[in-house]
C-alpha cells in the first residue's frame, strides 16, 4: 500500500467525497488512526496543549514539531502526514518558511505543511508550493495569533465574511492544496466551499465543508475541562485511563497484584 497523496486529497472533492482528519502526536495513537482508516493525520501545533502541557500553542518549537511528526510517519503506513509550521518558524518571510518547512520533510517525513494566515501568508505559501512542498492553509480562528484575537468566532459581520472570502481565495491562488476554516458560521464556511475548488477542512465551521477535523485528545474524551461546543466526544479516555490506574493502584497497595500467573520462576 502507498501513501496517501495531496492529489488523492484533491481528486476527492472532485467526486464530492467528504473525508476525516484527526490531529496525532505519537506514533502509536497515530497507528491506531492509521489501521482505523483515517487518510488525513495533523501533526498539529495543538500539541503544545494537548501533548507537551503548554497554555497555548504560541510557546511550540520547531524542533518539537519536527520530533513529533517524525513519530507519527514512523507510526503510520498509509496516511498523509501534515505536519503543522509553529509560530516563529514562517512569520519572517518565505525564505524562513521554506527553511522551516525543509526540515519538517526532509528530517520528519511529512508530506504536507500547515501554516496559519490567508493574505498574510500568501507569499510564504507560493514559494512553499514552487519548492514542492504542499501546504494545507488555515483560516478563520489562528490559534498563534490568540495575543492579538483571543479564542473568538471568526468571520461574523459583513466586512469581517468578505476578508474571510479573501482569505481563502488567497491561499487558493498560492497554491495551497486545502484549507482549514476554524470556528467560522457554518454559512460562511459553505460558501467558501461552494466558491474553492480546493478542499476545505471545518473545525467548529458546520456541516458543508468537505472535510472535518478534531483534535483527537478532544475526541476521545482524553481531554480534560469543558469542551468548545464543536467537539463530538467518541469516547472517554479520560475515565478509562484513570479508573485503569486506580485499580492498578489498588491491586498493588491491597497485595493483588501480581498474582502467579504474572510471575516467572
Ligand atoms: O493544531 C491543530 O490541531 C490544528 C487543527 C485544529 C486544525 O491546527
Ligand atoms: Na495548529
């Protein structure tokens, strides 16, 4: 079996097929993904919550990003694997991205980047994309940007949908193979997918785009506080995991743990 590749990516909107994303940041969550079926796997910055215990995904290094997804490759035989640019590593320019970027496909295997920023970005996106490298964009709610925008709805109010068509035009015009909308109204987001003929990947953006992506600690109930209202929990990892160790804890303090059949002679 082969990977799978940008142009399978794209070929799937051409035949009006919706498709999965889940973020991973681990080769063997990202296995199970992979055996599951799912084509699609973000190394997102998220991880800087989600996985190394960060506030925000601001602090996330470049040097993690390329750790990380160069565990979620080796974890996996048939996803694409997007590897996620963190804040730092592009916002110098294109020459910076492309050095950025380099790293993430030569020393971590991606086959895909991600960066955030529509217009902003355009620039680094072309010389991404002229360089060989395939670049999945993302709009709407930029996480790296929560200094400047906080944690809020994008793209409400007339001017503010009509910079979000820009935006995605943008990106298209680039060269980015897909884009992610991030907690836009699922009115706008259809839009921008009826108006792209890139792919777009929702996050909290309705039910019209042609793809979805969730965070997959969010997913599987791993997480723990209260959930934005466009997580669907599949699971509650969170509960497994903890009664787990609290009755290993308890096998062990009570004296039930081992019993002879985990011992050796
Ligand atoms: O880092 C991430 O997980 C992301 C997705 C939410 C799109 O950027
Ligand atoms: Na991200």
């Amino acid at each position: 079996t082969r990977r799978i590749t940008v142009r399978d990516i794209t070929a799937a909107k051409d035949r009006g097929e919706k498709w999965p994303m889940l973020t991973a940041y681990d080769a063997m969550t990202a296995s199970v993904f992979d055996e599951a079926g799912i084509p699609v796997m973000l190394v997102g910055d998220s991880a800087g919550n989600c996985h190394l215990g960060y506030e925000s995904t601001v602090p996330v290094t470049l040097d993690e990003m390329t750790m990380l997804s160069a565990a979620v490759v080796r974890g996996t035989n048939r996803a694409l694997i997007v590897g996620d640019l963190p804040f730092g590593s592009y916002q110098e320019g294109p020459v910076q991205a492309l050095r950025s970027a380099t790293r993430l496909v030569k020393e971590a295997g991606v086959g895909a980047v991600k960066l955030e920023g529509g217009e902003r970005s355009h620039r680094q996106i072309e010389l991404l994309v002229e360089s060989g490298i395939p670049v999945m964009a993302h709009i709407g709610l930029t996480p790296q940007s929560v200094n400047a925008m906080g944690y809020r709805v994008q793209g409400r109010g007339e001017e503010a949908a009509q910079q979000l068509l820009r935006d995605a035009k943008a990106v298209q015009d680039a060269g980015a193979f897909a884009v992610v909308l991030e907690l836009v109204p699922a009115e706008l987001a259809a839009e921008v997918t009826r108006v792209l003929h890139i792919p777009t990947v929702g996050i909290g953006a309705g039910a019209e785009t042609d793809a979805q992506v969730l965070v997959w600690t969010d997913m599987l109930g791993l997480t723990g506080g209260k959930m934005p209202r466009f997580v669907k929990q599949y699971a509650n990892l969170r509960s497994v995991m903890g009664d787990a160790a609290k009755a290993f804890a308890e096998d062990v303090v009570g004296g039930t743990f081992p019993q002879e059949e985990h011992s050796v002679h």
